[in-house]
C-alpha cells in the first residue's frame, strides 16, 4: 500500500480571499474536491497532496487563471507558519529564521521538502518531491515555489531577489508572469525546482511583526486550541508539533501559548493519565516513524527537525521506543513508491 501524502491546511492560507477577487465561490469548489467548507479557516486539517493538486487545478481551470498557484502564493508569506510565526520574529537573523522554518516544514508537509545549501556565495533552497509522478502538480509546485519565495521576503524584507529561479518542469503561464512574480530569469526544464539567492541575506535581521501579524498569530493559536476543547493532552501535543521546528517545545514555551502556569499545566495533564514528557515523545515517534517510511529525508535533518540536539540523542530515544536504529527500522518497513 503507497502511503498517502498530506499537507497542513495552512497552504491554503489566503484561499478565501483570492478566489472571490476572480469570481469563484471558495465553499463551492472546496466541497466539489471533498474538503470540509470551513477548512481555511481550520489550522491543523491534513489535507491529501492528490486532493490539493486537484483542488489547485480545478480553480485554474474553473477560473480561467493558469497562474492560480502564483496568485495564492502571492497572498501567503510568513502566515503558512502559523503558532512558529509567533516565536521566530522576535529576534535572531534570517538564516536562524530559515533554519527554523525548515525544520518546520519538512513535519508539516508531507508531500516534498527543501534542502538548503551553501554553494560559494549562492545560498540555494531546493525544492524535493516525495510523491510520483504523474499527479499533475504544476500548480501545487508553482504555489510552493512562490510561497517560499514571499516567506523570505516577509522574514527579512520585500527588496530581497533571487539570482535566479529554477523549475524542472514547463510554464504553464507566459514567461512574464514568473518573471514579475520572482523579479528575475526563470529558467524551465532543468534539473531542480530552485531559488537561488545571494548568500549574504542570512545575515539580515528579521523584520519586526505589526499588530495585525500578531494578532493574526494569536488567532491562530486560539483556533488551534479551541479544535480540542476540553482535551489538555490534544491541545497540548499539537502545540509541540506546532513548534517542533523552532525547537520551543518546552513546558513553559506550551503553558505560554495556552496561557495557564506551568504547574497547572503538569497537573492536568497528570489528572489526563499523561505527562508533557511522554506527549512530546509520542509526538515526535509517530512523525518520525511516517517520514522514514515514506519519505526520502535524511535522518540527520529529521532528528534536527524533531528537536533533538544530535543524531545520537534520536537514535537512542528511538531505539528505546522501538528496538532499533532509526536506520534500522526505515530499512525494514520502508513503502515502495
């Protein structure tokens, strides 16, 4: 059996906006594709890549808008972030921010993830898909590409440009379309999807967010908690996943965002049958034992992206939940596909 491919519903973020500006009912076509009307609005639902490709396509064709995926990804940003948002800017650099949001992406999105290198004084951000083809993902890869892209410029500035942008498949726009989108070259048919930028932006610092940013993560974070009403421990475990990738996954990191002190926290999760311990490390075996089943990340970047200090520190925790290596273990259950 393949395994099936998700992405958190915050890649839609911006979807009730856009498809009114271009006629469309955004209920409607939601629903035509199997998705629950109010899940923009609902932070934590995984949404199957197969139905989010369709979805994408529906709306360029229904639409008559061949660059939908743009337009989307031009109204997203820093926003996709969701509770991480909130505790990345505040302070640090943007090669901290992006460290961070990279850890974050590769547990909330199932379906590809990004590998960031150095190359001289290129800074190179590679988009990697995990699905097969031939789900028909133009429009999907071009909303990836282009979130990725406004999210760099929300954390550190609105005048910071690639050197160049690269996709391995053909435009399914006019070449200007792409070329006002990333404000340079786009190249088509090459070997990655890539932004490419000048390494030196690592070292710029994050702009300070507005009150309508904060606002919009405190909201956020209140949605979250109200999708588990009278569940500490639910409430509690998405928070962790929530915030896995800036590694603030510490029981005074979550009592702040639920807004009760710590001690009262540990209580009712005790009252619950459950410590913050063992939901943290539930939280990270089960996303860990999915990727190295199903996806090709290293296991250094997802030991880093569950919030472990070193590879040694995630191969003995796993080992005392499982038996074996992580290694070990992807070996034996890994799916074909």
């Amino acid at each position: 059996m393949k395994p099936v491919y998700e992405i958190r519903s915050g890649a839609l973020a911006g979807f009730n906006l856009l498809v009114p500006q271009l006629g469309g009912d955004p209920s409607a076509l939601l629903t035509r594709v199997g998705l629950p009307a109010d899940c923009v609005r609902r932070p934590d639902i995984l949404i199957p890549i197969a139905t989010l490709t369709e979805l994408l396509n529906l709306c360029a064709d229904e639409l008559r808008c061949n660059d939908f995926g743009l337009r989307l990804a031009n109204m997203q940003g820093v926003r996709i972030l969701g509770a991480l948002g909130k505790l990345l800017l505040h302070d640090g650099d943007l090669g901290a921010a992006l460290a961070a949001t990279h850890r974050y992406m590769v547990l909330h999105n199932q379906a590809d993830h990004w590998r960031i290198q150095m190359d001289g004084d290129e800074l190179i951000a590679q988009r990697i898909d995990h699905f097969e083809e031939p789900l028909a993902a133009q429009q999907y890869r071009e909303l990836a590409m282009g979130a990725g892209y406004r999210l760099i410029q929300d954390l550190a500035g609105e005048d910071i440009r690639p050197r160049r942008v690269t996709f391995r498949q053909q435009p399914v726009s006019p070449q200007q379309c792409y070329r006002d989108f990333f404000n340079c070259d786009v190249l088509f048919g090459e070997e990655r999807d890539s932004l490419v930028f000048d390494a030196e932006i690592l070292q710029r610092p994050l702009r300070r967010p507005g009150s309508r940013l904060n606002h919009y993560f405190e909201e956020f974070t209140q949605q979250l908690l109200r999708e588990y009403r009278g569940d500490i421990a639910l409430q509690v475990r998405t928070l962790i996943l929530q915030t896995l990738g800036a590694q603030q996954h510490g029981l005074a990191q979550i009592a702040e965002l639920i807004n009760i002190p710590p001690r009262t926290l540990q209580r009712r999760l005790r009252e619950a049958g459950t410590s913050f311990k063992q939901l943290l490390q539930d939280a990270r075996m089960e996303t860990a034992r999915w990727h190295l089943r199903a996806s090709s990340i290293d296991i250094n970047l997802l030991s880093a992206s569950l919030g472990y200090t070193d590879i040694s520190a995630f191969s003995k925790a796993f080992r005392v939940v499982h038996g074996c290596s992580p290694l070990q273990w992807r070996k034996k259950h890994r799916q074909p596909g």
